[in-house]
C-alpha cells in the first residue's frame, strides 16, 4: 500500500490534465481519463489478491471527501472486510429500505386492484373475472384491503378464513388461493418481501383443515318441477329484465353465467339456435343450444326493449350482476329457490315425465358425456333431438297446476 496520506493539494488536483494515475497516499490515488475526466481510485490488497474500488468523479467527490472515504477502506480492509462487497451490501440495504417504504404507500386493495386488471383479459369469462374483486371485497377487504400490502399476515389471513373455512369451505378455498396470488404478485413487484401467509402447503394445512375433510356437498335449492307452471306464470307477471333472464335461464336450462354473459352475436333467431362459445362454457367447448318459441318470443321482446350487445342488460347496459336473478326470486318471496336449481328442476322433470334417453338431456345441461355421443352430437343428431326435448320442457313451464293434473306430457322413445 503506498505511503503516508496527503500528497496531493486541492490547487493539484484542480489543474492536473495528463493522463495517469496520482497518488495521494493510503491507497488513494487521483485518475485521470484520456478525455480530462477525473475520478477517485482506491487500491487494496486483500487474501493476497489486488483491488480496486472507485469512489466516484471529482465532481461529485471534492478531495476531502475521497480521503475520508478512504480512509474508511482501510479500516475495513484492516478487519478482512471486503470494502466493495461492504459497499454493494449498503446499497442493497437501502434499496431494500426505499422498497419497503414504497410499499407502505401501496394497500392490499390497490395491488389486488392492478392483480386483475394485469390478468382479467386471460380469464376465460366475464363471470370469473367478476368473481375476483367480489370475492376480496366481500371477505377479504374488510380485514385487510386498506393496509399496507407489506402488513398482510398470517393472523390476518386466518382472520378472514376461518369464519368460514367450515361453512363455505370452496368459497374460502377460492379466497385463500385469491389472496396468495395477490401477494405473490406484490413480492415480485417489489411492494412486498418476506413468505406468503396465504400458501396452504406448509403453512396454513398445518392451522386449518384439509377441504376434502370439511366440505359439505351443497344442493342448489330446486323448484318441484310439478309446481313449474305456475312459477312461470308468475314469473312472467313481472316485468323486469331480470324476469327475462330468468325465465330465458329456465327455457334453456342453462347455467346463470352463460345467460348474463350472453350476446345478440351468438343467436341465430332464424335458425332457433343460441350458440354459447367455448370461453364462458364450464367444459370449455362450444355449446349449441335449441331455442324454444317461448325463448324465442323473450328474446324478440328484448330486441325491441333493450337493443345494445348484451341479451339481458342492466339500466346502464352492462350484463346483469350475478345477483340479479337471485333478488328477483326473494323479491318474489321465493328465497329458497336459486337459479342454478331450475337446472335440477329440468333434469327431474327428463327422468320421471319423459323418456328421453339421459346422454339426451345430460347434453341438454352441457354435462360432459361419452366419446361416442359427443361424436354423433358432432352429427347433429342428438341437437335436433335436444330441439324436441327443449320444445316439450318449453310446452310443460306453459301448464298451470290443474291442466299438468290432467295432461301428460308425450313420451318421446328417444334411442
């Protein structure tokens, strides 16, 4: 190392333009660039080996300052401390402090927010994508959604889980997996650091359940298909666009979401047929469905009344919220029915009124049925037989109670 400190001057440093390297003692050295520009070098030896640390230009390093700066090398190099890797692990350090103190500005619900604006375009249908900030603003939200993202923990996830991990076992499941993505996508956006108390394997299987241990099978509330006719009458009473979606949704036999994601784009009104895409079916394939005259005659009426992209819009034109058909029936004092359950309704009504074969009404419900089946729906065969089946559930929600009494519905042999 070279010797005592305090060679050079400020009047030195200031007029020195020749290439080169000038030493001021204790390691320091002056350096001079082929272009004029000055800068500070500290030379060491450590573990036998040579090497050097810039301490920055002359124009941001005045001479006093790169003497300290030095002299705080040495001292380091004196303990066996690298002073370069001491360097880079400050600076690591307050970076890593400058992001935590970012991240107190951003809340739970503001990454959350961001989480799936970035992803609700890759979601295969608008239900989903409304189920994201339903879930967290439901259940999640309360709890958590306006501090800081870096404050989430594992107290507060149970906080929100277990109230309902017993009771509403998938509904929490979802909200678990919801959670963690959200902070799993804060700790790579550097908002967040530290282990993600929303992950189940490992942290929360060994504080909650497992699902397949607590879940309890839930039935989706179902009309008796006997008191259909006059459900229907009723239903048609009301005049709303909600009572349109769900008499539609009954009709069809359709799932809610397929409905209120509906577009004039995938009816064919001459050709009776609403055609439901791959991307909003739960099976992810295309699903054809035969439309009634009674369909039919609902959807003429929307046209007329409501004319946009949607089937069934609010008043503001957007699809119906998922809720929409679920107030209609507590409005109509019928709060435990869903509409999920007139699917069930349908499928009773097929096996005890009918003789329609069952791969006949399972396609009917847009079930996953057998290869072979699925090869001659391809066909057609079995669409025009789900037209006659479609038809006659069409012609059964028409009967009032007294003329089902008396009237049977045909008894297609369907092979």
């Amino acid at each position: 190392m070279a010797g005592s400190a305090g060679k050079l001057s400020a009047r030195t440093v200031a007029t020195t333009n020749e290439p080169g390297r000038y030493g001021d003692g204790g390691g320091l050295y002056l350096q001079v660039g082929a272009t004029g520009t000055k800068s500070w070098l500290f030379r060491f030896m450590l573990a036998g080996k040579s090497r050097e640390m810039g301490l920055g230009s002359l124009a941001d390093v005045s001479l006093s300052e790169a003497r300290s700066a030095a002299t705080e090398a040495r001292k380091l190099v004196k303990a066996g401390t690298d002073p370069i890797e001491h360097r880079d692990a400050e600076r690591h350090a307050r970076q890593a402090a400058e992001a935590l103190e970012k991240a107190k500005a951003m809340t739970f619900r503001q990454c959350a927010e961001r989480f799936i604006e970035a992803h609700k375009a890759g979601w295969k249908n608008a239900k989903h994508a409304a189920q994201w900030p339903s879930t967290l603003e439901t259940y999640a939200f309360p709890v958590f959604g306006d501090l800081p993202v870096q404050a989430v923990d594992l107290p507060m996830v149970l906080q929100v889980l277990e109230p309902i991990w017993t009771t509403k076992t998938e509904t929490a499941s979802r909200v678990r997996g919801r959670i963690e993505a959200v902070l799993d996508w804060a700790t790579v956006r550097g908002f967040r650091q530290g282990d993600n108390p929303a992950l189940w394997r490992g942290r929360l299987s060994h504080l909650l359940a497992a699902r397949a241990k607590v879940q309890v099978v839930e039935h989706h509330a179902a009309l008796p298909y006997g008191e259909m006719g006059a459900f229907m009458a009723a239903l048609r009473g009301r005049d709303a666009v909600a009572a349109r979606a769900l008499e539609f949704t009954i009709l069809t036999a359709a799932r809610t979401g397929e409905v209120i994601g509906a577009t004039w784009a995938e009816v064919d009104l001459d050709d009776a047929v609403w055609i439901v895409p791959a991307s909003r079916m739960k099976a992810g394939r295309e699903h054809r469905v035969p439309l009634s005259e009674p369909a039919l005659a609902i959807l003429r009426t929307m046209a007329e009344r409501r004319p946009g992209e949607s089937l069934f819009p609010s008043a503001r034109g957007n699809p119906l919220s998922n809720m929409a058909m679920t107030m209609l029936l507590r409005r109509m004092e019928r709060g435990d029915l869903t509409a999920h359950g007139f699917r069930s309704s349908f499928r009773d009504w097929a096996a005890e009124r009918t003789a329609y074969a069952s791969e006949v009404v399972e396609m009917a419900l847009a079930h996953t049925v057998g290869n072979k089946v699925e090869a001659a729906y391809r066909r057609g065969d079995l669409f025009e037989k789900r037209r006659r089946l479609m038809d006659d559930w069409a012609t059964f929600c028409a009967t009032l109670p007294a003329e089902a009494g008396a009237t049977v519905v045909p008894l297609r042999r369907v092979v």
